[in-house]
C-alpha cells in the first residue's frame, strides 16, 4: 500500500526535511536537527506537522451514547468547546489506542466551513470530533460503525482524516504566535478547551492541548488551506524525531510503542493513564478494568535515569541489580534537556518506587539506572 502523504509535503522537501514513514505516512522527521528543534520548543517556540492524526466525527442523536460506550472517559462531561484525553479499550481492558475528545459546538459551528453540512437529524445531538493515532483511523472508524450498528444506535460516523491537516504550535511563545495569527481570542482558552477561530484567514478548530509538555495549541485545518496557516507562523519548523524527544520528556505514551493491543497490550491502569477510566460509565472494557482495579495491576509504567553512559532503546531489557530481568524498555534517549540518558518502560509494581535501583541493559552491557517520577522536566 503506497505511504500517505501531508498536504504539505511537497512544501517540508523545499524546506529539507528528512523523512520516514509513521503509521503508514511519509512524515518529515527532521527539518534542521533534533536538538535545534527540541530547544526551540523548550525555550521559545514550534510548529510541528502532525497531519497524520487521524480526524473522525460523529453526530446524531446516539452520538453521546456511540462514543461513551467506546472510550474510558466519561464523555457526557463534556460541553461544547470540551475535550478530554482517553482511551479506546478492548474486551479485556487493553488499549487498542488512545485519542482525544472533542465536543463542537451544538450547531455544528463552522462544520460547513469544513465541508460537512450537518442534515438535521445530525444536528439533534452533539457532535464530536475525536483524533486517533497514526494510522488507526480506518480502524477507529470500522469500529465506531460496526457497534453502531450492532446495538442500533443512531449516529453518522465519518472518517475526516484526508480532508483536515493538523498542525501544533508547542513552546513558551506559543500564545503570542497564536494571538498574532488568529483574528479571534485564543489566548484565553484553558488547558483541553478549543473553539473555532480564523488562522491567517481560515477557519481552524483551534485546542489548547499538546504532546510536548510545554504550553501551546494545536490546530485542526482544511486541508486545501494548510499552506495558508503553516506559513503564518514564524517559528522553528519540528519534526517528528524532536516531537518524541519531547514527549519522553513529559513522560507521555505513544500508543503502538509504549502500548500495542497485539506486541505489548497495557491496560490504562498499567500505563498509568487510570484517571482517564470512569467506572461509573458503560464502556467496552469496563468490567476488566473494574476488577483490575480491585485487584490491582501487576506492572506499572515508569520512567527511570540512566546514571552511567548509554541510551536506552525500545525493546532493552530491564532487570534487577542482581540480573534478573524483570522488565522490557519501550521508550528511550539522551535527553536533550538534561543531557542524560532517559527511558520509559513497565516494571512489576514493587519496583516502580522513585530511586529504586534497576539496570538496562544496553547493548549486552548491564547499566546502572534508577527509576525516576515523570515528567523528566517539569
């Protein structure tokens, strides 16, 4: 199957971008380097292309009902202009994905601007619109259909995700970037709170979220427009390769790495994503959890310091300072914050206390690390 491409393509290969594929895109992964691109974003600004997220939205009178039964969070919370982070789980509790949630506004706002039209048996509901990960989102849609239809709801589920780019302006500036590019407030929306505003000309679904931990927004974009609004924004262009060296600061997941329903299948408990779980709601996987987290898990998700030389890898073993293995690495790399090597993984949960002593083993070689509270940088 031929890779996807970004709207902008053509535009990051003039820029000299490196590129790799990423869930079956051809994403730039580095404009100028790692480093360059990971202290722009940690000391001023940066804007990332990161039009291989997926965009689906659903609409009709069941959409509440579709959407809640099918992740953790309790999406009946959310107002129009909400989101929330949550997952997407199976039978036994294991994350197929994870995504973020949005409500649009009751009337559909400027969905027309965007192409979609809502009948008004559509407008009878809310409408969401929520992101799956690279790749996942012909099967976030087969899924949303397919229990629509086994348990007879009424929704019009769409996969977007030719028709939007998404781009996100992380960093310190972020805001003043925003505030300059946009002919409407943006400024004072509050962490996971969006709204329609017009970028460069355009109208964009605009969020205050990220994946980098540092403050910034990310915006959902016509995908005939994204020329318009990427160049509205002076900034150091990012890449993916400074987007994962960001998040592994932050300690965030990245679903198909730190969690695979078929190579690594985690729970949220296990992945330490469980406030994103409302037991109080009927979902797939609600009952698995539930006695999950009676039981409690048997392995946690942590991030942990290499305190000698070496950079941990996905798929580095981790073990015990006496050698037994006791755990596997899915994320790692030198930081380049705080220069020093930094990782993620699951360890068995009597080990995931702050200072605990552990080993990596990195290139056969047994090295010395200690497990560490995440963020990496605060």
């Amino acid at each position: 199957m031929p890779r996807r491409r970004p709207p902008l393509y053509a535009v990051h290969d003039e820029r000299g971008a490196s590129f790799t594929d990423f869930g079956g895109w051809e994403m730039p992964v580095e404009f100028d380097s790692i480093r360059t691109e990971h202290e722009a974003v940690r000391e001023a600004s940066g804007v990332f292309d990161v039009s291989h997220m997926g965009e689906v939205t659903v609409s009709g009178p069941d959409a509440t009902e579709l959407t809640q039964r099918l992740v953790t969070n309790d999406v009946s919370a959310l107002g129009p202009g909400d989101s929330q982070y949550a997952a997407i789980t199976d039978e036994d509790g294991a994350m197929l994905d994870d995504t973020v949630v949005y409500r649009l506004p009751d009337d559909g706002g400027r969905l027309a601007a965007l192409g979609d039209d809502p009948t008004p048996d559509d407008a009878a509901g809310p409408t969401y619109l929520f992101v799956p990960n690279a790749g996942h989102d012909g099967e976030a849609y087969d899924r949303w259909t397919s229990h629509r239809d086994e348990w007879d709801l009424d929704a019009t589920v769409t996969n977007r995700t030719d028709e939007f780019a998404m781009f996100a302006v992380q960093g310190p500036d972020a805001a003043d970037l925003l505030a300059d590019a946009s002919a409407d407030p943006v400024t004072d929306l509050s962490r996971f709170e969006a709204r329609w505003a017009t970028v460069a000309g355009v109208d964009c679904w605009v969020a205050r979220t990220g994946y980098t931990g540092e403050d910034g927004f990310e915006l959902i974009v016509p995908w005939d427009d994204a020329e318009t609004v990427w160049a509205a924004f002076d900034c150091q262009p990012c890449g993916l390769g400074a987007r994962d060296t960001l998040r592994i600061e932050a300690g965030f997941l990245l679903s198909g790495q730190d969690f695979d329903p078929e190579s690594n299948p985690r729970t949220p408990y296990e992945a330490g994503i469980g406030f994103t779980v409302k037991l109080d709601t009927e979902f797939v996987g609600r009952d698995a959890l539930a006695a999950q987290q009676e039981a409690g898990v048997d392995d946690r998700f942590v991030g942990f310091k290499l305190t000698e030389r070496g950079v941990p890898r996905h798929g580095y073993a981790i073990t015990t300072p006496d050698g037994e293995e006791v755990g596997t690495v899915t994320s790692g790399t030198m930081s380049p914050t705080l220069d020093e090597p930094i990782g993620l993984g699951y360890v068995p949960a009597e080990y995931d206390e702050a200072g605990t002593e552990i080993r990596v083993v990195v290139r056969d070689r047994p090295k010395d690390a200690r497990i560490t509270d995440t963020p990496f940088v605060q």
